[in-house]
C-alpha cells in the first residue's frame, strides 16, 4: 500500500443515514491541510469501472443532505456516484469564492486554505477507491454553489470537469479587468483557460422571477452590485459577457443557456432540469 493511499484510510471516518431506499454514506476528508470536510455519497446499484461521479454543491444554507436527496430517486438507475460536499460555515466561511477572497472582496492570501484543488483531490479519491476509469467528472451547483462551481471552472487546479450545470448564482466573477473576485484583474486565469472554459459543456439555468433586490442572501457589495441589481439580471449580464468573450477569443462557445419562467430562487424547481442534463447518457452498458 503506498504511503499515499495509507493516509487516505488513516485521515477519514464512515458513517451512513438511510434516505427512502438508498443510503447516503459519509466520509470525513483530513487528508490536507486545510480543515476536514464532509463528503456525503451515494453509490449505485453496481459499481464498475466506467461508472461516473458527479458531484452536487450546496448553496448557502450548507444543507449537502437535502441537495444530495433530490438526485437520489433519478440516479437509482443510473451507473453515476453522487457526492455532495459539505463546506461547514465555520471552517470554510468563503467556500463560494473558493476560500480566495471573502464576499465584499478583500482577498485572501493564505493559498493553503483556497478550495481550487478540492473536487481534484476528492475526485482522485473515490477514483482510487473503486478503481474508476474515467479521468473526467461531472458537477452541479446552484445559487452558493454555482459561484463555487464557475469560479472552479476558473481557478481549479484540474481541468477534469467534463459537463457542468449551475444555478441561480448571486454574484460572478467576469472575465475583465475588476479586482478579483468580482474581475480578474489581481487573480490572471492561466493560458488556454479561458478557451477550455468556453469548449466546456455547461447548462447555466436563470429562473425569471429571481429578481428580488432585497433577498436576504443577495450579495449587496459595490462590486457585486455593478453586476445588476438582482440574480436575475446579474445572471443575464454574466452571460452575455461570455458570449463577448468567445466571440473576443474566436473559440466555440458551447455553454447552454436556460430561463425557466415563473422560477424564483427555488432549489429544487432549479435542479429538475440540471438532473436531466447531467444525467443524460449514464445507463448501464452491458
């Protein structure tokens, strides 16, 4: 056993909690130096080589149980591990930004506490474990969650991320020059990352009556606030932005865009459609 594969063991601990048929397994991750998360999974019926693992980010409310349970009934069938990690509120305050920057935009530099390795490293995990072939995964994140996962698409350290589906994000981060992490300006991306994250199959979903200016969890920072005055119109404005982009950079814009009409800030309303997308295509081959 390599001295790598040991720590794993050593630095985790099980636990699981029945959700109607299926079990939702916990695992504590400790093997970094950052503080421990949760990874909350569920395996399916028959595990292979060529199962997937898609992986589903919580928003703010940091409830991994609840995002995880809406996948459940629709994966049962599917050749696809779900796992849901579990950012807590006191050990990764700014999980949105990838622990980078704080939400009113004062950076952080202590790059040991960023969470731009994480999906890498919980996805080389799980890897290892049931011996996948696939070096590619599949993730879904709404409102907190879509922040961390288009910022990821950004700054991760991977690029292993094959089809994405994200939703009813508060704030962005736009490929322009504004400090980071409303811009890019203090925080460049890496050559050939902005054309990667143009190719990338990703359904970005709005709903049109997420429109509060004054919702409880709106991001009501200058920088934010420059972006539009609700997630409705911020998420428009993203979007057109990185349609400018392509166009800038002349590559292939494959991202999908979807307005879902009479949608507020609805979690599981949202998810149906992201279930559908990245779900697609995941029978078992026999």
């Amino acid at each position: 056993m390599t001295i790598r594969k040991y720590l794993y063991i050593l630095l985790v601990s099980f636990s699981s909690l029945h959700i109607h048929t299926s079990t939702i397994n916990k695992l504590t991750y400790a093997a970094w130096e950052k503080a421990d998360v949760d990874l909350l999974y569920v395996l399916p019926s028959k595990i292979n080589s060529e199962t997937k693992i898609l992986f589903v980010i919580h928003g703010a409310s940091r409830n991994a149980e609840r995002y995880l349970s809406m996948w459940i009934n629709e994966a049962k069938d599917k050749n696809v591990l779900l796992i849901a990690p579990r950012f807590k509120k006191e050990d990764h305050p700014y999980y949105s930004t990838l622990g980078m920057a704080t939400h009113d935009g004062k950076l952080i530099d202590d790059k040991n506490i960023w969470l731009n390795d994480s999906l890498e490293r919980f996805f080389t995990l799980f890897k290892e474990k049931y011996k996948l072939s696939s070096d590619q995964y599949l993730v879904y994140g709404f409102s907190g969650g879509s922040q961390f996962v288009h910022r990821y698409l950004m700054y991760g350290n991977d690029r292993g991320v094959q089809k994405a589906a994200i939703g009813s994000a508060g704030w962005y981060t736009f490929i322009q020059d504004s400090p980071f992490p409303y811009g890019i300006k203090n925080m460049p991306l890496e050559p050939g990352r902005i054309e990667w994250l143009m190719s990338k199959e990703v359904l970005f979903l709005l709903g049109d009556m997420d429109n509060n200016p004054n919702h409880s969890s709106l991001n009501k920072s200058p920088g934010s606030m420059k972006q539009g005055f609700n997630r409705y119109e911020r998420g428009i404005n993203y979007f057109d932005h990185l349609i400018r982009i392509g166009n800038e950079f002349q590559t292939p814009f494959r991202w999908r865009y979807s307005v879902m009409r009479g949608v507020d800030h609805d979690t599981k309303r949202m998810t149906q459609p992201a279930i559908e997308f990245l779900l697609k295509d995941l029978e078992y081959k026999y």
